[in-house]
C-alpha cells in the first residue's frame, strides 16, 4: 500500500497533544479534514510530498482547537456591533459611552448595549429609564445587564413594546416600578422579551453579516466548535438556523455549531430539527432549559433564603412537576439536556429530573449538564458523577460579579461553596469550560486564565485558592471536556490520528509565561477541518 502523503504538516517544540499534561516536541500530519499522524519531525518526513505544506511553529504552543461548551452566537454578534459598558464605574460614565456611541452610529435605529453592572459603580445602585431619556429622548435604547437577566430601558422602549403601568409581567419576570407605579425602566428576565422583539427584528441580510462578523471573531481567538444554547423566546427569529445552513452549504463554515434548541415538551418539532441538522459542522446536539435566574437579580433558585433579603429564595422558571416532566419525555428520546442553573434550588432540581428520568427510563449514557454550577449544596457535589452530568462551567464569570455584593446576597455559609471547580473535579464530575458569550469575551484564554489563578474581581485577591485548577485540567476542559460533552470524544478534543483537524497555534507556550500573561495571548493559526481559517501573519491561507 503506498504512503499517503499529507496536505499539510506543522511542527513545534510545544505540542498539547491532550494526552498528557504537558506540551512535548511534535508533528501533526493532516490529509484532507483529518489528522493522519502525529509523531516526530523526522517520523512525520515521509508523510512529505511535492505539494505537502510544512510549517515549523518553533516554542509556539500548538493544542487543539478550543471548544466552547456554552455560548449564544447570534446575541453575541449582536453585542459585537453594541457598546460595551463593562468599564464604566459609574452611571455617568456608562451614560457618556451610550451616548458617544449613539452619536458615532446614527444609522441604527436602536442603540444596544451589553456588560454594564451597578455593582461596581460608584452608588452600587440601579440607573432607570429617565437618565437614557436624558440622552435618547427619541430613539429606542435597551442596555443589558452583565449576567443578560435584566435590562435597563429608556421610556421610547417601553412604548414601542407597549409596556405601562397596567402591563402584567410574564410567568418568570418583573417589570420594576417606580415609588408612583410606573415602569422605572428596569426589564427582569421574561420581561425583557417584549423589547428584545422590536430590538432584534433584523432581515435576512442583516443576520447574514451578524454570522459572518461572529463566526470572523471566533477564529480569531482560537474557537474552533461552539454550542448555541437556547436564551429566550424572543430570540427565536434571530437564532436563524436556515442562515447557518447557507454557510454550510457554500463552504463557509469555519467553526463546528451544535445547537441545543428549548425543551419546552414540544417534542415533535425537536426531533424534526435534530433530523434536519446532523451533519459533522452543524448538529442540533439536545435541549436546553432555565431552571432560574442570577444570584446579583436575586432571580437565582436556593434551598435557603437571600441572605440580604430574607422574604426570597428566588422561584424555579417552570414549576418542578413540568420540568420533570419534560426531561423525563426528552431523555427517553434520547436527548442530552442542560439546564442552567446557577442557585443550589436550581442545581439541586436539575439533578432531581435527571435522576427520576433515569429511573423512569433507565440508565443510559445521556450526558445531560449542568450550565453555570455557581452556589451549590456540598450533598449534590457527588451526584454529578454518580449520575453522569457534566459540570459546564465559565470560570470568569466568578471575577464578572462584583465580589462583595455576590458574597452579600448569599451569605457566608454558602459562599464557602462558590463555583467549585476543583471540587467537583475531584468528585469525578466531567468538566466542560465556555464564556456564555456575550455575557463574558469570547477569548477562551481569559477562562483559563481564571480556572488557574482564582482571581477575583479587585483584580488582586484570590477567591478560594483551594478551587484552582492546573493549566493542563483547564486546557483540556476547554477541548476533551466538551467533546465529551457533545459525544465527539471520537472526532474531537485531542490531537491524535484519525480525529478531525481543528487546531489552535498560540504566539506562546502558555507552560513557559508568567500565568498574568495567558489572557492577553494571541491566536497564531486557527485550523478547522483541515482548513486554515486564521491566521495572524497571512502568510498561511491558500489565496
């Protein structure tokens, strides 16, 4: 049998190939979408032909591709054409960056922005629709809270969605009023779905550039496969799955989507959807769910009472029969389901619907999840293995919150049990890392950065050493971990022959850096399928 020759061969003396915890010398051989060897530069020679094209990296660290194990592509495009009111640290300042922004795009006719937090302004208190009023009297304005759960409106907003006094808020959601009943301009949860109507009403063209500027930026920093988790209702009309089917079709693809629409118990049309989108780069991979809401909205579920208010616990989103019911119907059709789930209520009822679906159904190799796993119960730590759920995780969000007003709202009890990492890594749990893009950067590497450090948002202080993981453990949970995920264990996640080539080359070895300097990293090369689809010099894609 004659040698196949490979396309392409790229070599460098620090390979994360997965398998082990450190990078070591190497050559990855590819031929067509595939990886067909990996081995030493001089093994990887006869792999070599007159057309092979071979890349030598040197101390550039080569891994696989990065995959985000929980993200909302289309919202995230949306935000990448917003104002970012992450900085602002006050409402003044955040009022100067919407205003600033407004005037340099007069072309929009809506002004949205995304990140902003009264947690770490000035006041520590909510702004309301009369200072957007100040500034956008006539044009229509909806800023989204960091954690995407609330939203600050102007009054233009409100009347477009005709929300007033006698407006009565959804099943899951809040209108906030003012002292004289009216909407003060603050939108929680289903709530905001009425505005976001009008805000994202795009045309088919507008949402073509929308995927084409996210899946542009996903290459850039490395992300070579994402998960698309259902967000809401009134997202239904962006989240075109037929325009990622165009790109499919013409080849312009450059990052692997699976897509978990809602789990709502409509399950005719979920299998329709499965049946319609399987295919290697694009795949409905299961359902997605919210059990609640977020600790700083105090919208989060828990077992125990707010600890700065002690009248809630939050509610579940559905009540706890139909959500059982659901996923028991789901898992029998052979559907992965994740919930997100942030209060130890909420943690503890995704693990209770689980559990009943695999005794009602019994046991098989669902891999549901767990989105979030922010305060949790010590008892439920050891279900995750016991009962096979993945652990989907964003570790920055930890460093989002204000620390201070976190720890507040739960109390100290339960914040000896905040984002777990290590722990519920220790117990067996399979973790999978994400950034929930847009409520965090796309940048895998800040993540990391964060699994490894702890580092809290001062910047400076650690937020339970004892929850850090290695460089390699967050490495892998953000390649290994959400193939698994997915059921791609056999294609994905590691850097061995037979797998698909998704590659990442970074501009360093993360191994050989102070740990400060792993976020701010570049992406050299990002490979997809064999393909290059960025690259920082130029030099490398095919004209």
């Amino acid at each position: 049998m004659s040698q196949q020759l490979a396309d392409m061969i790229i070599s460098s003396n620090a390979v994360f190939t997965g398998l082990s915890d450190q990078p070591e010398p190497a050559s990855i051989a590819m031929k067509g979408n595939k990886i067909i060897a990996v081995g030493s530069e001089e093994e990887m020679k006869r792999y070599a032909g007159e057309k092979t094209r071979i890349y030598q990296f040197k101390d550039q660290l080569v891994t696989p591709g990065f995959h985000d194990f929980h993200l909302h592509m289309m919202q995230g495009a949306v935000a990448l054409n917003g104002v970012n009111l992450f900085a602002a640290r006050s409402e003044g300042e955040a009022l100067k960056m919407i205003r600033e922004f407004a005037e340099s795009n007069p072309e929009k006719p809506w002004v949205i922005g995304f990140m902003w937090d009264a947690g770490f302004w000035d006041t520590q208190t909510l702004p309301n629709r009369h200072s957007l009023d100040r500034i956008l009297p006539d044009r229509p304005a909806i800023m989204f809270h960091a954690e995407v759960h609330y939203a600050w409106v102007n009054t233009k907003a409100l009347e477009m969605a005709n929300i007033s006094r006698h407006t009565a808020p959804p099943s899951f959601g809040m209108i906030g009023k003012d002292e004289n009943g009216e909407p003060n301009g603050i939108l929680y949860e289903g709530a905001m779905d009425a505005v976001i109507r009008h805000a994202y009403d795009f045309t088919k063209d507008q949402k073509r550039e929308l995927f084409k500027n996210f899946l542009d930026h996903a290459s850039s920093v490395g992300v070579t496969a994402v998960h698309d988790l259902f967000a809401a209702e009134s997202l239904a009309a962006l989240n075109d799955y037929a325009v990622y089917k165009e790109f499919e079709d013409k080849g312009e693809l450059t990052a692997r989507i699976h897509l978990w629409p809602e789990l709502n118990g409509n399950l005719e049309r979920a299998k329709h959807l499965r049946d319609t989108y399987q295919s290697d780069k694009l795949r409905v991979s299961g359902l997605k769910q919210f059990i609640d809401g977020v600790i700083t909205a105090r919208t989060a579920y828990l077992l125990e009472p707010y600890a700065d208010q002690p009248n809630t616990s939050g509610e579940a989103t559905f009540p706890t029969k139909i959500i059982k019911k659901w996923v028991a119907e789901a898992d029998k059709e052979g559907f992965s389901i994740r919930f997100h789930a942030i209060g130890d209520g909420a943690i503890r009822l995704a693990l209770d619907a689980y559990e009943e679906a695999q005794k009602t159904n019994g046991k098989r190799d669902s891999r549901h999840s767990v989105e979030h796993v922010e305060v949790i119960h010590p008892d439920d730590i050891p279900r995750f293995k016991e009962l096979g759920v993945t652990a989907s995780m964003q570790p920055d969000h930890f460093a989002m919150s204000e620390r201070g007003v976190y720890t507040d709202r739960i109390g100290s009890e339960r914040e000896k049990y905040v984002f777990p990492i290590k722990t519920l890594q220790e117990a067996g749990a399979k973790l999978a890392f994400g950034t929930d893009f847009p409520i965090d950067v796309l940048n895998p590497l800040l993540q990391i950065y964060r699994a490894v450090t702890r580092i809290d948002s001062s910047g400076e202080a650690v937020w339970h050493p004892h929850e850090r993981i290695t460089l390699a453990e967050a490495l892998k949970a953000y390649t290994a971990g959400p193939a698994y995920g997915s059921f791609r264990e056999q294609e994905l996640g590691t850097l061995e022959a037979g797998k698909l080539a998704d590659i990442v080359v970074l501009e360093k070895n993360l191994f050989d850096i102070p740990t400060e300097d792993i976020p701010d990293t570049k992406v050299q090369v990002t490979i997809v399928d064999g393909k290059v689809v960025f690259d920082h010099t130029d030099s490398l894609i095919e004209k």
